[in-house]
C-alpha cells in the first residue's frame, strides 16, 4: 500500500493528539507500517526549537520571529524524519504541521496567510499532506478542556501560546476554518465536541473510503 502522509490540526484542547494516538494503535493492528511525529518537534533540533516556542518565558519573541522558528523546525522534520519516512513506505502521522502556521501566524498573528504559504512551500516542498483532519471545537470548550488535559500529558502550567487570549484562539479557529473552506479536498473537518469514540470513527472511516485501508 502506498505511504500516506496524515495530519491532525485544531484549536488548543480538540483532542487531535489523542485520535492521533489512537489512529496510529488502528493502523498498526491493520498491517500498516506508521510512524507518528509531532510539530514542532521529533527530532533533535526541532524539539530544542519547540522549548524556544512554547516556554512562557520567552514573552518576547516577535510574531515574525515566531513564524521563522516554526518553519525552520518543519524545515528540519521534513528533510530529517517525515520524506525518509515516506521514501521507506511508512506512513507518517503528524499532530500539526504547515497548516498550524498559517491559522496561527498567518491568520491570528496578522502576518498574511499568502506570505505564511510561501515560507512553508520553501520549507516543505512537495511533501505536503495526503488528508489533514481539521478538529473543530468552540475555544470556551477547549480552555475548558486545558487542566485535563494537561494532567493527562503529565504537563504542568500552560505554555507560551496556550496563555494567549481568547479572541487569539478564537483568530485561530477562524483561521484553520478558512482553510479547510479553501482545500476541502484535503481537510476534512471533524467535530471534536462529539465523544472521542465517535470522533475517532469519523476518522478511521475517513481513511478507509480515502485510502482503502482496512482498518477498525
């Protein structure tokens, strides 16, 4: 079966990481050889990038600052982990990816999606989703989430972008709704206020009219 390159978005608390988890569980039961990576992150350097990013400390950086250490952190993910993944059969699930950019500092951040999708073409290239699944949630609902949430990870207070404000995360949702308005062919938005079976459901059966996996 061809490789396929899997995305999860959404707003802070939609539950995108944990389908993401489990959708790796389901595919590995089917047969399918998959990886899941995180953005940023997954390796070495975009980690260290992501300390940079998300510790609440570091009140300072500029947005377009920000912008440039995300995109040099999927630069890195890209070349490093998700293109030898693929180029070796495996399929690649990612907890956000360029899409992320564009809702955050594109949208929420003022920079310009257009300017945003330059940046992450340069980034990218041709390595580019195969389906992102876009989970929608009322912002009230996912700060409501955020403590849970937190406990569950073993994390302790909320990072740098976690303490925006809620008109930011409200930006935010709008943002990645444009987007899958734009590309409905890619992303599929899901409605992550509907309990976590069903959401995963709506996932897994995504994939197997998309994809013809057989996977539960």
């Amino acid at each position: 079966m061809e490789a396929r390159f899997v995305t999860f978005e959404g707003v802070e608390g939609s539950g995108k990481s944990t389908v993401a988890r489990l959708v790796l569980e389901r595919l590995g039961r089917a047969g399918v050889e998959a990886i899941l990576t995180r953005e940023p992150g997954g390796n070495p350097v975009s980690e260290a990038i992501r300390r940079v990013l998300l510790d609440p400390g570091n009140e300072e950086i500029s947005p377009q600052t920000e912008l440039l250490l995300y995109i040099a952190a999927r630069a890195q993910i890209v070349d490093e982990v998700i293109r030898p993944s693929l180029a070796a059969g495996r399929w690649v699930l990612c907890d956000r990816f360029m899409d992320a950019s564009v809702a955050y500092q594109g949208w929420a951040r003022g920079i310009g999606e257009e300017r945003v999708a330059e940046l992450n073409a340069f980034a990218v290239g041709a390595t580019v989703p195969s389906v992102t699944y876009l989970f929608d949630l009322p912002v009230e609902e996912g700060f409501r989430r955020g403590p849970e949430r937190r406990e569950a990870a073993g994390e302790g207070a909320p990072d740098r972008l976690e303490r925006e404000s809620r008109f930011f995360h409200e930006r935010v949702r709008e943002g990645y709704l444009r987007i899958a308005s734009r590309e409905p062919g890619r992303v599929v938005v899901v409605d992550a206020a509907a309990p976590l079976h069903e959401v995963v459901g709506r996932v897994l059966g995504n994939l197997r009219e998309r994809f013809g996996v057989h996977v539960e």
